[in-house]
C-alpha cells in the first residue's frame, strides 16, 4: 500500500513552480495580445490565436503520451499511482483536445470561412481531431463502466494504449495527405509564412512551453486529489467510523 | 481591416453617443485605445486568467493542507 499510492513530496519546488508558470503566462498573454504579428490578409488580429490555439494541441499529445506511460506502467508493475496518473494525464489530455477543437472552430468560421454561416467546415484535421476525442472520451465512459478498482484500471490501461496508438495517423499522418488550412499541408502557404515569421516565433515557443507547464500542473493537482481522495478511503476502511451514539 | 461598428447604443444613451464621436481620448483612455483596441482585449484575458490563478493557488493550498493532515494521521 505504502508504494502503491507513493507520490513525490510536492514541496517548496513545485509552489515555486506555480508561481514561474502563473507569471511565464501572464508575460506570454501580454507579449500575444499586444505584440507585433505579420501582416496577414483575412488574418489580421486573429493570427494571435496561434499563440493559444496551438498549445493546446502540444498538451493534447503531451498528456496523451503520458497517460499510455503511466498505462503502460501500470500494467507492468500494478501499483496504483500509475492508474491515477495515467486517468489524470488522460482528463487533461482531453480536455486541452476539447478546447483545441472548439477554438480552432471558432478561429476558421470568422476567418477562412467568413460569410459562408460554416461553423463545421470540411477541414481535415480538425475532423480527425473530432475522431480521435471520440476514442479518447470513451475511455472515460469505459472507467465509469467498470466498478472493481483492479479490473477498471487494467482495462482502461489497455484501452489508453490503443487510443493513444491511433493519434499520430488520425491527427497528423492523414490530414497532411488533404487539403487542409492546417500548414504543412497542401493549400496554405500563409499559415508557414506566420509560423517562421520572427515577431512571432519567440512568443508562440513562449506560449508552447507555458501552456505544457500549466498542463503538468493541473495534471499534478488532479493526481494529488485523487491520491488524497484513496489514502482517506483506505484509512476509513481499516478504522472504520464509530456507530452513531444510541441513547 | 476592421469593419466600423453599428453605434446603435446611440440610440438610448446620449452620453455614450456623443463619447464615441466627439469627446479626444484622455488619461487612461489614450493607451487603451490605441493599437485596434487591443489592450482592452488584454485586460479583459487578464481578468479571467487572474481568477484561474486564483484557484490553481487556493487548490494547491488546500490540497497541501490536506496531504499534511494524511501524513499526520497516517505516516507513508
């Protein structure tokens, strides 16, 4: 037990932590709204978004990675941080997908797809982005499903290693092979001229790293709780609460 | 670039449909307005993202609280 939900002493360390990233993003939100940015057409303002449209799309993959880790190593050792890290990394994973899909909705409908009334447009990435939530949400639907501790966390092990296996030809092997607005792929040459360009270079890496460290902490918060949550659970089952007071 | 706006607020608020078109940008209005606006955009994300702060603090104070009080009663 005392191996099974061990965690790393979250100290001085990992407050300080909080602080360089609350204060890292603070300076990366000032830097994207009022920085300079190439002059786009259609763009204009809204190329800012790729300082937060993209990032979440690195702690995605980032979260995702660590959960099928902490699958892997779960299935390999059985102790029970791992099912709590691999679950946590997962929620944030996504999570950080979620908001990647609905602000890059958000972005094309006022941009690319300005005066068509598309919300939904035929962009292939963000397709396969729909797709691949759809697998990584029914990971959670799984969890619910399964009511022994030991069965949930192997299954859903399992399952995170499939789901995780899937992602880089969904999100980036097929899309590259479409038309898509997405760069890299055929059909947009504006999109790699912002990526390279200067002004914008340094904030967006700024943005990237900011935004996988406040990743990590939100991944950290939620696996403290949850160990919290299982270290009072055990203690209540070996003491169990004394029977109300009869008289 | 950016489209002028419908100012239909002049319609009920007299005050704010002379403000728009008559009065020169003053004090903290100067920078604010400068630049399409953008610093109001900022102020606004930084109210938000300040109260986010707010709670990842208070979360990872509470569960600090919480870790210590398990250590105490229950030694790893």
């Amino acid at each position: 037990m005392d191996r099974d939900l061990a965690l790393p002493h979250y100290g001085l360390a990992y407050r300080l932590f909080g602080v360089i990233v609350a204060v890292w993003i603070t300076v990366v939100l000032v830097l994207g709204i009022l920085g300079p940015i190439s002059n786009l057409p259609i763009l204009e303002h809204t190329a800012r978004n790729l300082y937060f449209h993209v990032p979440m799309w690195f702690v995605l993959y980032a979260g995702a990675i660590a959960g099928a880790w902490h699958a892997g190593r779960y299935l390999a050792t059985g102790r029970a941080v791992h099912d709590v890290r691999s679950e946590a990394a997962w929620t944030v994973s996504t999570a950080a997908g979620l908001i990647a899909l609905v602000t890059g909705v958000i972005w094309s409908r006022f941009t690319w797809y300005q005066g068509t009334g598309l919300w939904w447009s035929p962009e292939p990435r963000q397709n396969m982005v729909a797709v691949q939530l759809l697998i990584s949400g029914a990971y959670f639907v799984l969890r619910g499903q399964l009511d022994r501790p030991r069965q949930r966390a192997r299954l859903s092990a399992v399952y995170a290693l499939f789901a995780t296996a899937t992602m880089p030809f969904l999100t980036y092997v097929l899309p590259r092979r479409m038309q898509s607005l997405h760069p890299g792929a055929e059909g947009n040459p504006a999109f790699s001229q912002m990526d390279i360009a200067p002004q914008m270079r340094w904030v967006f890496y700024a943005a990237a790293v900011g935004f996988l460290a406040l990743g990590w902490w939100l991944y950290t918060q939620r696996v403290r709780a949850r160990v919290a949550e299982l270290r009072v659970e055990d203690a209540e089952a070996d003491a169990p609460a004394p029977a109300a007071v009869v008289s | 670039m950016l489209q002028p706006a419908d100012t239909t607020v002049a319609l009920f608020d007299t005050t704010a449909a002379q403000a728009v078109t008559v009065q020169r940008a003053e004090g903290i209005e100067r920078p604010m307005l400068a630049e399409d606006k953008l610093p109001v955009v900022l102020a606004v994300v930084l109210v938000v993202w300040f109260g986010v702060l707010f709670l990842l603090f208070r979360t990872d104070r509470r569960l600090a609280r919480l870790e210590r009080r398990l250590d105490a009663d229950e030694p790893r």
